[in-house]
C-alpha cells in the first residue's frame, strides 16, 4: 500500500506543539540561569514544559486510541495490529514498532521530567535544560518519521502482531524497559549541570534515587525479558548474549556501578569525578544501544533488531552531540573538582568498594565490546560476532572476583581491620558456604573452579544474609538494602552456574504413539493439536511418565511465524521445585495426513478405511443439555473401521469444559493395531477430525529434552537484588523528602 504525504493532523499537531513548547522550555531555563535574573523566567520555563508534556501526553492518547478502535488507515496501526488481536495484544501493538516505541520512551521521560522539575532543588534551571534537551532528541526522531501517516487506501484488516511478542511478558517488558532507559537521562543532566555551574556539591545526593531507581526499574525489565526468552523461544536459556539483549545490560551494569560511586561520594566524599564518568557513561550506553538496536546493523546478527528507518544518521549525531557535550565539559571541569584523597587501607570497606566499582566497569567494557563486535569486524570481508562462549569464557574470572568482593563488603570498616579479624567475623558464614560445596560434591560437581565458584556465592549470599538479619535485629533495616541486593546477587550466581553448566539435554525423535525412554522419562508423542478461535498457535501433545509412574501432558508448540515466515518454537516447561523440565520441539514430521468426514463420508488412512456413521450425544449423559448448563461435554462419534476385509464399529470421544476450554481426546485402539483420536468437531459443518497414530508411515517429533536444575534460584536471586535495590530507593527518597524541607544548601 501507497502512503501519502498526508498525515493525521491531531497527533502530527500534537508532536509540533510539543517540539515548539520544548524549545521554548529550554530558552526560558537558560534566560533564568543568566546573572541577575533571579529565577523571574523560571515560572515561563515551567509552564512550557507543562505545555509540552500535555502535548506529548495528548499524542501518545491519540495513537493509543488508534490502536484500541483498529483504524487501520493509519499506517503504524496497520503495519503492527489486527482484528483478532485480543484487546491487551492490540493495546501492546504501541510499542510493537520503531515510532512507537520512541513514543513511549518520550512519554516516560516527559512525565519523570514533571517530577525532576519539583525536585531539582536550586539547581532547576539548568538540570532541567539539559533533560529537556535529551528528550528533544528523541522528540526529533518523532517529527521526522511520524507514527501518524495515513495511507492512501483504508484497508479491512492489519497485517497483526508478530507471534513472538504476543505474550504477556512482552505487554509489560517493553514499556517498564523504556522507563528504566528514559531514568538513565536524570543523572546524567545532574551530573552535567553540576560541571557546567562549576557547583559540585550536593547533585550527587539528589541524583543517588534517581540513579536507584533505573537501577530498579531497568533490572526488572531484564528479569521481564530474560524470562520471556526462556519460556518462549524454545533454545533452553534465558540469556543468550544477543547484541539486543546486552543493549539494556550494558548500562545496567554500568548505572550498578553508579549507585556504588554514588554511595561512596555519599559517605566518604570519594570516587566524585569518577561519578560524573559513571554517570554519563550510563546514559551514552543507552544511546549506543538503541543506535546498534534500530539503525539496522545488526540486522544479520539478531532476531531481535529493528530494520533501519533511515535515522541512523540522527542516531549517530544524537550520541556525538551529547558525547562532545560531556566530553567537554570532563575535560575543562573535572580537575577541579575537589575529593578526598585515598587514605584507605587495604582491607577496608573502601577500596573493597572501588574494586568492586573497577570490577562492574571491566565487566560492562567486555560485554559492550563483544556486543560492537558486528560494527567493528563491518569493514571486513566477513563481518561476525562473537558468541557465547567468548562472554562465558572472559567473564567467569570477573564473576568470581564479584563473588569475593561481594562477600567479604559486609564485615569490612571504613577505618580498616587485620586479616585475623576479618577471618574471624567470617568463619559462621564460610562453614555455611563449605557445607554447601560439599552438597554440590554430593550432587555430582567436580570441577575445581566450580567448587570455588560455588563457595564464593554461597559465601557472598550467607555474609550479606547475617549482615540484613544484623540489621532488622537493630531496628535499621531501611539501612539493609545493599545489603539484601547483595544476598540477591549471591543466590543468582548459584544459579548461574547450576543452570548453566549442569544441565542435560537429550535431543530425541518421537513416532506417534510409541512410548520411549528419554533421561529417566517416558515420552509418548501423541497427537498433533491444529490451531483453533481460542489457541492461534499449533501445538503437539506428548504424555510425559517420571521415574515415580505420575504423568502429565506437555504441548509444545512448532508453528509458522505469519509475518516472518519461519518456523518458531515455544517450548513446555514443567518447573519443579530443583528443577525445570524443558521440552522444545526441533522438527515434525506430520506422517500421514489428517481426515475430516462428514456424516455418512469415507476415508482411507494408512490402509484403513474409516466411515463417519453418526454423532452419540448420549455417550456420558446429554451432551446439549451439559453445554447449555456450561458443564462439561463429551461427544462420541460412531465410526466404521475396514481393515483387511473385517469391519467393525469403534466409538472415540471429544471431551471438553466450556467454562476452562479444556479439551481431551483419549485414544480409542484400532481393530488390528495402532490408535485412533476423534481430533476435533467442526459444529458448524458438523463434520470430525480423525488422527490415526502407531501405524505405517506414523507422525515424527523431534525434540530437546533439557533438566535445568536449579533455574529457579536466577529468578529468585533477581527477584530479592530489586527487592533489596527498591528498599534502598525508599530510604534514599526519604533522605530526599527530608532534605527537602532543610533550607537549600
């Protein structure tokens, strides 16, 4: 379909008040940091900023709206929503596409900025210039490839959302990613404003909730599409080191090791020009994501990349405008920032500090190099990136060190202590983390580096664990945040490494209908289940037996990607308390086909002739009067079976609940060997889906088997360093709040 030039003139209005209101936000807070002014030109500053939030607000309302009423005249509603896409995947449809997404990226840092403006302190002005600037740059991008074009046809339907963003993790991971990305601008303006007034003290107080906060919320948003890939791409892990997935991971590192600067400027007044670096690598790092993520360089590197729109130029002057900017200002300013100098002795909580700090940096600076590898090798003959092995390799010595670091912070002073005292506050916790090494020599490990991984993070999650139950002891558990964040780190590494080095996988082929033997399991593919009104996705139905005679039954899914054309696989996951089972389809083999039968109709199927006699409603009570009720149904159809010269009669049923839409289909033995399923009813034609299985020429599944023990212990571990980084925001926001009503210092 042909665009035209034409565009939907509210939302495209609403974008150019918008641009206009930004920039005269900015003249009014740079005419009130001139000499003299006195803070007159901050009350038009704030109403233009007011102006242009509404404007933002209304624009995002509007395309909203476009969305939920399907009008598919707009092109962007076109391009990523469909009639049968349920109302939540149609509401997601926003963010599913490049416009979107900077919108919504625009409107959380628009209403952050609503609450910076209130908070800022005496150093509005300038800290709001230099934030109102970041979100013209995005706003610019907006103008000029505008998610409001009209096409020059009103067509019936939309071309629907891609399958793999139809779940419902991807309706909340992508809109709390661009608030954790949209924060990541608020430190930096800090940090920025603070060198450009020559005034540097005190931004760090007011930007250390700020940097906690896009700590926590971006942390989520990892943990939302970690989990995400785990349950719905069908490959077995939850990371896999996809240059889009380390776009969000690099600056979150790098804002951990900003929260750990800050807290140190804090306390001891240490590391202060480190923390202007730290804090504008943090939001550079998002720029250079989202330019890796959306100019299209790697779109031969990630299933997960964006095609180009042709703003990769503006891409690249956006980063180089804002670098310059910081670059400058680094270099004329941080000299002459005052600190304190380092008077720490070696085994005090201070340098331990800096050396995690240096630690986090050498572990952002690997990931983000691996991840530019596409860019870097792009003028060589085969361009390539490097794969996960390479990130496993060089980063398990750094999780180590992160490991001790993180275990010994706890019972370290600011003043210093000797290494039998230290010892000595350490031995409750290191018989804690040996008893654990022995367990895990129990379950199998051998590896001497897997030993002393494993001691270190139970060593790291038992000291921090003493130190938080110290601490809720004392009454000063609002202190404890670090602390719990630290126990969260522990317990990932655990799983980590359990996760990851010793899972089993077994790929297998299944026949239809014969049971086999898989690591301990009984595995019977046995049936294909076609998509449906209430399930758009194939699925195939495997009945697992455990080692205890207990079974259940796994669906999988192997499916067409409409959009992209590929074959996808969602994989079955029955977690168990030490342990996931995870079973991904890999390839299937349909065997001989599928018959649908009217009453009265033939068929042949492996050499069997089947004929469909009739509908029995009365198989297990009435079955009109059971759907009427909203009960469960069961429906048996009368089937006629000739095999070798021999006909006789079989009855399979289609059993169903209205009220859960779960379907069963036991299988029924057919006369002479193998099994038959009555695999569906079309009411409307009144006709039956037959299945025959365990017989010449059967179905074939090929599949990956995978035990990930422990897997839990990731999310669980993630779950309690926001936990412990959402304790520390609160108490930092209170510090904040108090600080408010002392007079500005």
């Amino acid at each position: 379909m042909n665009t035209l030039s034409q565009l939907y003139l509210p939302g495209a209005l609403a974008l150019w008040c918008a641009l206009l209101f930004g920039l005269a936000a900015i003249w009014g807070y740079s005419l009130a940091l001139r000499p003299g002014d006195g803070g007159a030109s901050l009350p038009f500053a704030r109403r233009a900023y007011g102006l242009f939030a509404f404007s933002i607000g209304l624009a995002a309302l509007l395309l909203a709206l476009l969305l939920i009423i399907r009008d598919f005249r707009i092109e962007y509603v076109q391009q990523y929503s469909g009639l049968e896409l349920p109302m939540h995947y149609q509401f997601a449809a926003f963010w599913a596409g490049q416009k979107g997404s900077f919108l919504i990226w625009l409107l959380w840092g628009t209403l952050l900025g609503l609450l910076l403006r209130r908070t800022a302190g005496r150093a509005e002005a300038s800290v709001m210039g230099l934030y109102v600037l970041t979100l013209l740059g995005l706003l610019f991008i907006l103008v000029r490839e505008n998610p409001f074009v009209m096409l020059r046809d009103s067509p019936l339907d939309g071309a629907g959302l891609n399958p793999l963003l139809q779940d419902d993790w991807m309706v909340i991971h992508p809109p709390i990613m661009f608030v954790g990305y949209a924060a990541s601008a608020i430190p930096f303006a800090f940090a920025m404003a603070a060198l450009w007034r020559r005034d540097y003290d005190g931004w760090a107080a007011r930007a250390f909730p700020w940097a906690l906060g896009g700590f926590l919320v971006l942390g989520c948003a990892i943990l939302m599409g970690g989990y995400w890939a785990y349950k719905t791409l069908g490959w077995g892990g939850f990371w896999g080191w996809d240059p889009v997935e380390n776009a969000s991971l690099i600056p979150w590192v790098f804002g951990t090791a900003l929260i750990h600067g800050l807290y140190m400027e804090r306390t001891r007044r240490r590391f202060r020009r480190a923390n202007y670096l730290l804090a504008t690598l943090v939001y550079l790092s998002v720029l250079y994501g989202t330019f890796l993520t959306r100019s299209g360089v790697l779109a031969d590197f990630s299933v997960h990349s964006f095609v180009d729109l042709g703003i990769s130029g503006w891409l690249i002057a956006l980063m180089g405008g804002f670098g310059l900017l910081s670059l400058y200002l680094l270099a004329t300013r941080l000299p002459k920032v005052p600190t304190e100098k380092n008077e720490d002795p070696g085994l005090s909580r201070g340098t331990f500090l800096v050396l995690s700090t240096i630690t986090l940096l050498v572990a952002a600076s690997v990931i983000t190099f691996g991840t530019s590898a596409p860019l870097l090798t792009r003028v060589m003959k085969n361009p390539g990136q490097v794969g996960p092995s390479f990130y496993n390799q060089v980063l398990l010595p750094v999780a180590l060190l992160i490991g001790l670091l993180v275990s010994l912070v706890p019972f370290l002073p600011w003043r210093g202590t000797t290494g039998r005292e230290l010892l000595r506050k350490l031995l409750p916790a290191s018989v804690v983390s040996l008893l654990v090494t022995a367990g895990a020599a129990a379950a199998g490990v051998r590896d001497v580096l897997h030993f002393l991984f494993i001691f270190l993070a139970a060593l790291a999650l038992a000291t921090n664990l003493q130190k938080v139950v110290m601490k809720a002891r004392s009454g000063g558990m609002r202190a404890a945040g670090g602390y719990l964040a630290h126990v969260g780190v522990g317990i990932m590494l655990l799983g980590f490494l359990a996760s990851s080095a010793y899972d089993r996988s077994t790929k297998v082929t299944l026949e239809q209908g014969v049971p086999k033997e898989v690591d301990g399991l009984t595995l019977t593919f046995q049936r294909f289940v076609p998509r449906s009104a209430e399930d758009t996705k194939e699925k195939m139905e495997i009945r697992v037996v455990r080692e205890d005679g207990s079974s259940y039954l796994a669906y999988p899914r192997l499916f067409m990607n409409d959009r992209s054309k590929q074959v996808m696989a969602n994989p079955h996951i029955n977690s168990l308390a030490l342990q996931d089972l995870y079973i991904s389809p890999i390839e299937f083999d349909p065997g001989q086909p599928r018959l649908e039968l009217e009453r009265g109709e033939s068929g042949r199927v492996a050499g069997i002739d089947l004929r469909f006699v009739d509908f029995d409603l009365e198989v297990e009570g009435n079955a009109l009067a059971a759907m009427q009720a909203m009960q469960p149904v069961t429906v048996g159809a009368v089937l006629e079976v000739t095999r070798h010269g021999r006909t006789e009669r079989i009855r399979p049923l289609y059993k169903m609940d209205p009220a859960s839409g779960r379907v069963e289909t036991p299988p029924v033995a057919l006369p002479g060997g193998g099994q038959l399923f009555l695999a569906g009813i079309n009411a409307s034609t009144r006709k039956v889906q037959l299945e025959v299985a365990g017989l010449a020429n059967p179905a074939h599944l090929a599949v990956d088997v995978t035990r990930k023990p422990l897997i839990k212990l990731v999310w669980y571990g993630l779950y309690v360093v926001l936990a412990g980084g959402a304790l520390a925001t609160a108490n930092r926001l209170r510090e904040a709040f108090a600080r408010e009503r002392l007079p500005a210092s």
